[in-house]
C-alpha cells in the first residue's frame, strides 16, 4: 500500500545525505535540516492516515454489527406484525407496503423507519386490549432504540470518512511536496556537477525508479576491529537501497538491531567489550526485506 511512499521518502533521505556528503550542494536553497523537516513532515502524515484509517475500518466494522442487527430485527418483526393483524384488512393491507428488500445500509435504516412510524399508528392487534408488540422484550420502544443505534454510528461513520479523506489529502500533499524538492534536486545536482566529478557519482546514485523486486543477498565485504573496542563494517547488496545492521555481543542469546534503516553501507562503532562479536545485515528496498547476509565474527580487543 505505502510501496510509492518508502521510495519517495527513501529518496528524500538520499538527496539529504548527499547534501550532507557535498556542502555546496544546496537545491532550491535548501539545507539538509530543511530537508530533514520535509520527510519529517511526510512520515507524520503518514502517521496521521494511518490512524484515521484504522478509525475508519473500527467504524465501519460497528456501523455493519449495526445494520446487521437492524435488519434482524426488521425480518423478525414483520411476519410477527402481519400474522397478528391477518384479521385487521386495513392495517394487513398497510404493513403489506412496508418496503422488505434492504441490501444497503440505507435502506435497512429507511426500512425500520417505515416500520416504526406505521407501527406507531397501528390500532391494538384484534382482540387484544395492549398496542402491538412483536414479542415480550421486542416492543416499539426496542424496535426503535435498535434503530436509533444504527442511525446514530451510521452519522459517526460519516464523520470518521471525512476525518479520512482530509488525512489522505494531507498526506498526497505532503508527499507531491516532497517529490517535487526531490525532482528539483536532481536536477540542480545534475547541472551543477560534471560527469564522472566525485559529486555527480554522489547525485547520481539518489535511485530514480522503485524497485521491481526485493534486493538480493547482503554480503559483509569487510569487517575488522580497526583499534581497541572498535568495530568497522562494510556491506551492499545488488537491489539495496537501505540496510539494517544487526549485532550480538559476547554472551547474548540474540541479535539486537544497532542501526535501523541506514542509507550508508559502511558501520563504525567504537566503545565495545573484549570478545568475538557478530554481525549481520538486512537489506531492503520498496519492494520489502532481502535475504540477511551471512553472520560475520570480529574478535575485538
């Protein structure tokens, strides 16, 4: 569903990276804090849908148990209603009108109504002394408390779909703002640097298309302990366009995620315990997770 929202957001994340890598670099005059701001503002969008569609799948969940319970309460009542007034021809032939084909909610809510407003004018069934009722706990007043249910969360779908359609609204504005520095950038980056110069590489690695398929394997290409306590790792994968690096120290049971979501393909840390430590990465593109790459052990000093 959100497949064009990572890429767009990725892609924001790399063109703040390569102004960070190239401080010349500054599109549409923008800085890299401005940058930041822009994805910033897109992922609380995001955040802000999602929630409002949640919302909106709870309401629409309840308004159907609603509906459901109001056209149960319809087709039991009916032939309640016409078997006690076959000897009443007026009031036989009245509820003989009453509309009994609901499929949508609206109509269910329109059925009830009907029934509620005839019901309320209906005489006492012949030979009886008290007003109608369907049975001992189905009188009119539970007929309509069933549909003043109904009526009153079919309103608060409807205030649930508006709060959803101003997220949605919010956040493919948030988005078309985002791709539109994104494509400015490009732009700017291409025709600022010459090819082949160390800053176009940079420019031109931002990716440009979403991914067709997940990434392959990530491979741990170089992973040493550079001094006393310090860790260097690099890593890529063909298709990779982020990486989550995962580690477990001397005597844990499992691997902990130490860095989340990263655009570098190089981890340096320092300020680790003596022992053997491992490592694995996960690549990851807008298509999902790549397979993780084979676990790499650094004996650190």
């Amino acid at each position: 569903m959100f497949e064009l929202f990572d890429f767009s957001v990725l892609q924001g994340r790399y063109v703040k990276g390569a102004m960070d890598e190239i401080p010349s670099f500054r599109p549409v005059g923008k800085t890299p804090a401005d940058v930041q701001i822009l994805i910033d503002d897109t992922l609380a969008e995001r955040l802000v849908f999602q929630t409002s569609n949640a919302a909106r799948d709870l309401a629409r969940g309840e308004l159907g148990e609603k509906l459901d319970a109001a056209h149960l309460a319809c087709v039991q009542v009916y032939p309640i209603m016409k078997i006690q007034f076959r000897n009443d021809p007026g009031s036989f032939s009245a509820i003989n009108r009453l509309p009994v084909n609901d499929r949508t909610g609206g109509q269910t809510i329109a059925r009830m109504e009907a029934m509620t407003i005839l019901w309320g004018q209906l005489p006492n069934p012949p030979g009886s002394a008290t007003a109608f009722k369907a049975w001992d706990t189905m009188d009119k007043p539970a007929f309509d408390a069933v549909l003043t249910t109904a009526k009153t969360v079919a309103a608060g779908v409807g205030t649930v779909d508006q709060d959803y359609e101003l997220a949605q609204g919010e956040l493919h504005e948030a988005i078309d703002t985002l791709d539109d520095f994104v494509t400015a950038a490009l732009v700017t980056g291409r025709a600022q640097f010459v090819e082949e110069s160390a800053e176009r590489e940079v420019i031109d690695a931002i990716p440009t298309e979403p991914a067709q398929q997940p990434p392959d394997q990530a491979v741990i290409s170089a992973a040493t302990s550079p001094a006393a306590g310090s860790v260097h790792l690099e890593y890529d994968a063909d298709g990779g366009t982020s990486f989550d690096v995962l580690h477990k120290g001397p005597g844990a049971a499992a691997f902990a995620v130490v860095a989340a979501d990263v655009i570098v393909t190089v981890y340096d840390t320092a300020g680790l315990a003596a022992g053997s430590h491992d490592y694995k990465v996960i690549p990851r593109n807008s298509r999902g997770n790549g397979p993780e790459s084979a676990v790499s052990t650094i004996v650190v000093a």
